[in-house]
C-alpha cells in the first residue's frame, strides 16, 4: 500500500495479497466507492429523457421543437428533485453490503467498528458531493428553461445572426443574457464538482492507506 500513490492502482496491490484480510478490507471500501459514485452518475444521467441541444443550436428550431424541448427540461429538473431520496436509500443498501462482506472475513468487532465508522465517514462526503452535483444539475435545467420559455415568447420576433439570437428590445436581451449566465454558471460548477470527484478519491485512499498501516 505505501506505492500505492492512485486509486486506479488498488486493484494491483490486493491481487498481490488476496488473503491479506486488511487489503480485503481496504478493497470493499473501493468497491464501495466505485458503486457509490456509478449510481450518482446513473441517477443524473435518467434526469434527461435524451441528448439536450446546445442553447447555440437552437436558432432553426421550430415553435414545436422549443415547446418540446422546455418541457423535457421541465421534466428533468423535476426528476432531479426526487434523486436525493433515492440516492439515500441506495446508500443504505451498499452500507448493509458492506457490513456483511467485512463480518465474513472475521476481523474483529474492534476493527469492525473503525471499518464502519470509516465507510459512514465516505458515505457522508459523497452525500454532501452528490447533493451540491443535483443542486448545479437542477440549476442548469432551470436556467435553460428560462431561455427556451423566452424563445417561445418571442418566436417570429428575434432573429438568428451568426449564430447568436437578437431581439428587437434591449429589455428582452438582457432578460436572455440573464438566463444565459445562470445556465453558463450552473455548467461551470458541475465541471468544478466533477474534479471534485477525483479529488475525493484520492483523500480515500490517504485515508485507507493510513488504516491498513495502523
């Protein structure tokens, strides 16, 4: 463990030792996280029905086509608001896996505890992760809603000039502008949390490598 120095890098060293009890451990607690995140990721992915156009790509779109796509956007954030729950129950379930996968390997309540009280520690960063990554993801949908609500608006009013849309009255523009920003701002921070992510990961494996070297 101590050349360990990547998460990606775990696998090899338990290969190594597969009887080695605490390197077993260590590979649940991976396990863990790897499953964790893989349903995060599935639950942002179901909020969209399918592939959203770039707001750029939106100039030749029809009066129907911008009706269709708000309401998939509406639909998606609504989704995006039943995840929480969702994610919590899920979480629940990997716990009991977990603990169950540790009692087999007779490792001892006191170690047991220290595992569990590790994994709750996990669980918790990537709860409070995951509640900021739906927040952006809500954020973003609603933002893009507003643009798109406008666009319907103004439909035969604004016209399309290299690519950008332009409205008769500046009061509209800066409303679109608006909208625009939050949704820029809202897919900026999904960028942010996603290197969020493998920052998380890599503070794991510090923390696991220091319980494997107790």
């Amino acid at each position: 463990m101590r050349d360990v120095t990547d998460p990606a890098e775990l696998d090899q060293a338990i290969k190594q030792y597969p009887s080695n009890r605490l390197l077993r451990l260590v590979a649940l607690a991976n396990e863990d996280v790897n499953d964790i995140d893989a349903a995060a990721r599935r639950l942002l992915d179901e909020a969209a029905a399918r592939p959203l156009p770039m707001l750029g790509d939106l100039g030749t779109a029809s009066r129907n086509d911008l009706d269709a796509l708000r309401r998939d956007l509406k639909t998606a954030e609504a989704n995006v608001a039943t995840f929480a729950p969702r994610y919590d129950a899920l979480l629940t379930s990997a716990r009991e896996n977990v603990e169950k996968d540790v009692r087999s390997l007779n490792v001892g309540d006191e170690r047991l505890t220290s595992f569990m009280a590790m994994i709750d520690e996990q669980h918790g960063a990537w709860t409070a992760l995951t509640s900021n990554m739906l927040i952006a993801r809500a954020d973003y949908y609603n933002a893009y809603e507003k643009c798109v609500a406008l666009l319907v608006r103004e439909f035969g009013i604004y016209r399309v000039t290299n690519g950008q849309f332009v409205f008769p009255f500046q009061s509209t523009a800066n409303g679109y502008n608006r909208a625009a920003t939050a949704m820029t701002d809202a897919a900026k921070r999904s960028s942010e949390l996603d290197g969020e992510r493998a920052s998380l990961r890599q503070s794991a494996l510090s923390r696991w490598k220091a319980f494997v070297e107790d």
